[in-house]
C-alpha cells in the first residue's frame, strides 16, 4: 500500500479548486453539480461543502462492464426533485473522483449536452496519464497519476478501503 497523496492536501486542493469553479460563473449564476456515483460522491461533498456560490445537485449512476470499459446507461438518481428536463438552461459541473480513459466522462457530457445545458463542464479529483480523449477539466485536474488503480477518499479497490482520508496505489 502506497500512499499518493495526503488528506491535508486533497482537501487544500479541493478547496482552490471550488473557489475556481465559483469565479468560471457570474455571481448570479446556479451550478447545477451532477455526481458521477459511486467514487464520486466524497470528492462532491467536499466539493459542493467549499463552494459559495447558489447550486443544486443530483447524482448520475454509470453501469460499467470492464470487458469494453465503459457500457454506458445512464441512471439518474437521488435528483433531489429534479427531472432530466431541468439540465435546460442550466451551468452543469460534472464531478468525478477520477479521469480514466475518459469515456465515461465524454459520454456523461454527450448524455447531458443532449438537453440544452447553458454550459457544461467537469472537474475531476484525479486525472491518471493515460486518458486519450480530448476533455479538458475546468481548471487543472487536483491530482495526476500514472495508469495504476488508486483507492481512498471515497474510491474503493475491489470494494474496499473507500472510508480512507488517504489516497494510495494498489
């Protein structure tokens, strides 16, 4: 077990990171926060526990087969009343706790550009170097790692070790 980064430091960058997030929008602006479960979550609660400015949230649940990566079928969960109409004319934050390959983000972003958002973007806590597809996060990704599996602040390795405040490689 590696440790790769530190809880005093995840949450200092995380911190900066919600500022920077904040002033991409006008003060008036509502961030509509859409929370790539599971791993997801911590980093957004932390996340959303920094931010000043006016959100709301609701949670997307993304089926994985890890024989083609990534089998995506959206699931809209915990929505807080929300309906998939709402993503209109909203400034959409996707937040995910890590950036593989990128497909799951890039499919998160088509399945939401699909309802009129005002503005789409994403913040990822990790970013690992082998993501292949053109996305780039609002503002720097907190975190950059080699393709190795990563587990601890809320991302778990063989569903395990998600209640660490640590970040570690397998």
């Amino acid at each position: 077990m590696k440790r790769l980064f530190d809880a005093d430091d995840i949450e200092a960058n995380i911190k900066l990171q919600a500022e920077y997030i904040r002033l991409t929008y006008k003060a008036d602006d509502e961030v509509l926060f859409l929370v790539i479960t599971d791993g997801g979550r911590r980093f957004a609660k932390s996340i959303m526990g920094h931010y000043t400015g006016a959100y709301k949230s609701c949670e997307v649940s993304v089926k994985r087969t890890y024989k083609d990566r990534v089998d995506f079928s959206p699931v809209i969960i915990n929505s807080g009343g929300m309906s998939i109409d709402d993503f209109k004319d909203q400034h959409v934050v996707i937040l995910d706790d890590i950036l593989d390959i990128g497909k799951t983000m890039l499919e998160v972003i088509n399945f939401v550009n699909k309802y009129d958002p005002a503005s789409i973007n994403f913040a990822t806590l990790i970013d690992k170097d082998n993501c292949y597809l053109p996305l780039v996060a609002i503002g720097d990704p907190l975190f950059c790692t080699r393709d190795q599996w990563v587990y601890g602040f809320g991302m778990d390795y063989e569903g395990n070790n998600r209640d660490l405040n640590d970040i570690y490689a397998a």
